[in-house]
C-alpha cells in the first residue's frame, strides 16, 4: 500500500490546475504544524503550505489574511479533512538573509544590501499603509523578487478587529519588541501589535542579516536562551535591560537600526522613514 500523501488532494489539484501536468512536489521545510512544498509543473512553480494539528487554525488564518489583503501572489486556499493548506505563486528570489550573505562571509559589496534593505523596509510601509501588521517580520519573510519584496508568511499579520486565534504569541520572540512581549505576557487577547512593534521586528531582522546575530546580547544578561522558555525569554525581554550586542561589524549601519531597537515605541521611525534612513549618504 502506498503512504498517504501529507498534501491534501485539493490542494494537490489546485497546485497542479496552476503549475501544470508533471507536476514535482519538494518538501522546503516541516515545523511547528506546517510543511512547504514547492511544487513544479510545466506552466509554472508554486509553494503549497499545509497545516495539521494546531497548524490547521493558524495556516487557515494565513490564508485568510492573504485573501483580506488582496495578495497578488495568493492563489487559493481551504481546510479539507483536518488540513489547512494555502497555495502561492512561487516567489523567485533570495530572502533578505540570503541577500546579505555575502556581507557577512566579509564582502565589501554593502550597497546592494543596504538597498535590498530598504526594499525591505517599502514593503513594510505597504502593508502598514493598508491598515495591517505583519507581526511575525524576520529574516526569511521578505523574498526579493525582480519586482520588489514580497512578505511572506502572514499567519499573524493582524488589523483591529480581525481574528487573531488564542496561540499569537508575538512572533519570533529573538525579535520581540520589550512592549509587544509586555503585552503577550498579560495573556489578554487580542493583542495589539502595532506598527511600532513592526518597526522594532524590522530593524532586528536587518541587524540580524547584517552581523549573522539576534540583537540581543543574552549572554551580557547571565541568560541561556538554550535552556530559557520561550516564556522565560519574553519576561527578560519585556524588562527591556537585555543590552543590544556590542560587536559592530557595520557601524554605519548599525548607528541607524540601533535607536530603533532602544527607543521607546513612541520614538521609533515608521518603516518608511527607516528605510531612507538607511539609503541617506
Ligand atoms: N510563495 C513562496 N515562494 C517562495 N518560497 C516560499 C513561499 N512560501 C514559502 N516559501 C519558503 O518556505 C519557507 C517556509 O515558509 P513560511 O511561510 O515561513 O512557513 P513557516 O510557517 O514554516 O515558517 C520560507 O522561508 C521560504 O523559503
Ligand atoms: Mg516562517
């Protein structure tokens, strides 16, 4: 008997309708509740996600978000048998810590990720200017195709009044801003993820891309982010004293991002100012 594919078979003939006959499925990644697929067929490439287990509520969301927001590279979505899955156009591109790869292996090429970093910063200002968070920004959720940056992952992306499920819990927590992990750890639902916290998200992951490290020097702190919870993570991280890392492998960038990620929410840029920020001479 033949193992029963994890790709729901709606899902399997919305990829194949979109991408064409021949079509060839590989598994990109497999965690916490939902697996990536890329599938390949003659007409064209899209990624299939498919939720199981707590995944199915959250990549339902997902798909509803992108449907709410009118995302181009959204094709369609459903929940069948226990499973979530949503389907998208292939989006061709490295992601923003692929870009700044080479600056971290000691390039001195810093101009095309600075821009690139900006693009990142556009994109964001695009979906804050339609009234939405995207409340999970990190390294990997920006893809730089030919025509812009495309946010990916928008299970969490938020907008007062939209359902936000029980399990939000501010997103990556090694980019959580000290207010946004203030407010996970009240426990009310829902919470308000605001611009701001986008912003702190935002400069964190351009600072993570550019040094190859999270901000935040928990060993400076006496804490072992191995062995913390997450939980315990978020209570060191709302006491806003963990201290930003010392090491400056890029001042000049660094000195921009670095106010962002100290100030309070009030004082932050918005995204869009961030991003000229970091293209100002
Ligand atoms: N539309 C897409 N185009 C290209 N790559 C994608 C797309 N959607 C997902 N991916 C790839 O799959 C990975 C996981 O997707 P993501 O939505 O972040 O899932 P997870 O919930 O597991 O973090 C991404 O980092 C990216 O490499
Ligand atoms: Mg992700």
């Amino acid at each position: 008997m033949s193992t029963p594919s994890p790709i729901p078979a709606p899902a399997r003939a919305a990829a194949t309708e979109h991408c064409g006959r021949d079509l060839v499925l590989t598994e990109i990644t497999d965690r916490r509740g939902s697996a990536v697929w890329k599938a390949a067929g003659h007409k064209g490439a899209a990624a299939v996600k498919v939720g199981r287990g707590d995944g199915v509520e959250i990549t339902a969301r997902e798909a509803a978000a992108l449907a709410a927001l009118n995302t181009d590279y959204f094709v369609g979505g459903g929940v069948t048998h226990g499973l979530a899955w949503l389907l998208t156009d292939w989006l061709e591109g490295p992601s923003t810590w692929e870009v700044f790869g080479p600056v971290r292996a000691g390039g001195v090429d810093r101009e095309q990720a600075v821009a690139a970093a900006a693009d990142l910063c556009a994109a964001v200002a695009g979906l804050h200017a339609s009234g939405w968070v995207h409340a999970d920004l990190q390294p990997s959720h920006g893809i730089h195709t030919d025509t812009g940056v495309q946010l990916i992952d928008l299970a969490w992306a938020w907008r007062p009044g939209w359902d936000q499920g029980i399990k939000f819990n501010g997103g990556l927590t090694h980019l959580l801003s000290p207010e946004l992990a203030a407010a996970i750890l009240t426990g009310d639902k829902p919470v308000a993820v605001t611009r701001a916290a986008d912003v702190y998200a935002l400069a964190g992951t351009i600072w993570t891309c550019a040094t190859g490290r999270w901000p935040l020097d928990y060993q400076a702190a006496g804490i072992s982010p191995k062995t913390c919870s997450p939980h315990e993570l978020r209570q060191h991280i709302a006491t806003g004293r963990v201290p930003v890392t010392a090491d400056r492998p890029w001042p000049d960038l660094q000195n921009v991002l670095l106010p962002v990620l100290l100030d309070d929410p009030a004082d932050r840029p918005t995204a869009s100012e961030l991003g000229k920020t970091l293209q100002a001479p």
